[in-house]
C-alpha cells in the first residue's frame, strides 16, 4: 500500500480567506512551473461547488483539464480529483481542510490519496507529488499573508 500524502501546516488568515485564496484566486500563487502548458501567463482556474473543474488556461484559449471538484464546504474544506499529468482514470484525489486557529491564523490539512491503486507507478506518483506540494506550500502560505487585502 502506498501511503497518501498528508501535510499540516498554519497560515496568517481567517479560514474564509485561507479558502478563497486557495479557491477564487488560485491563479494568483499557483507556480507557473507546475501547469501543464508552462506557460507563463496561463490562468488556472477552480470552479466553485461539486462539479466544477480544476484547469489551466492559455493565452491562446487552449484549457487543459486537472481535475474536478468532489467536495465543497465552504470554508471547512473542498476536494478535487487530480490528474494534472495523467489520464483521468489514474487520478488521484486531494483533500483540503481549513480549521480556525483561533488567533486570526488557520491550520490547514492536505490530504493527498488514491496512490495505492496505481499499482506499481503509486510510490513513484507519490514521491513525485510529494516535491510538487513542497513548492506549492510556501506559495499559499505567502498568498495567504496579503489575503485580506485583496
């Protein structure tokens, strides 16, 4: 069994901002490099509620699809399939948690799933995403800081 990715960790606003930020302007932190255009001006995109799509965006208009939305509970939590680089049948699955600190700060839980069913690509898939959230990470933490200004 491979197991899932699960990382914690705090930010410097409300869970309703910590929620937006990582829903509404998704586009905003998300590093350029981890799209599967790489293109420098692509615009991702979260739809909002179950249903909705998770893609990138061109300059050109071209959409390449990520994922979609399994959950919304807003500002608690929301999930998503993820297949960023892989066909859909091998999506993995993301879930996101937004627990009030108390303080004006919110503790946020990943949960990365699904590996296990890919068989012998799993661990290797795991490791891979892994680095990805490990970049991704910071860049919310920083979006975060500014979250009430925007």
């Amino acid at each position: 069994m491979t197991e899932p990715i699960q990382l914690e960790f705090t930010v410097g606003c409300t869970p309703a901002e910590a929620f937006d930020t990582w829903t509404q302007r998704i586009s905003i932190w998300w590093p350029k490099q981890h799209t599967r255009s790489r293109e420098l001006d692509a615009h991702v995109v979260l739809e909002p509620g179950v249903g909705g799509r998770l893609f990138e965006r061109t300059a050109n208009g071209d959409e390449f699809h990520w994922g979609s939305v399994t959950a919304w509970d807003r500002p608690h939590r929301f999930g998503y399939r993820w297949h960023v680089t892989s066909p859909p049948d091998e999506a993995t699955h993301v879930e996101i948690r937004f627990a009030d600190g108390g303080d004006g700060t919110t503790r946020v839980t990943i949960l990365h799933s699904g590996f296990d069913r890919l068989g012998d690509k799993g661990p290797l898939r795991r490791d891979g995403n892994l680095r990805y959230w490990e970049t991704l990470v910071p860049a919310f933490t920083k979006a975060c800081e500014h979250a009430d200004t925007r």
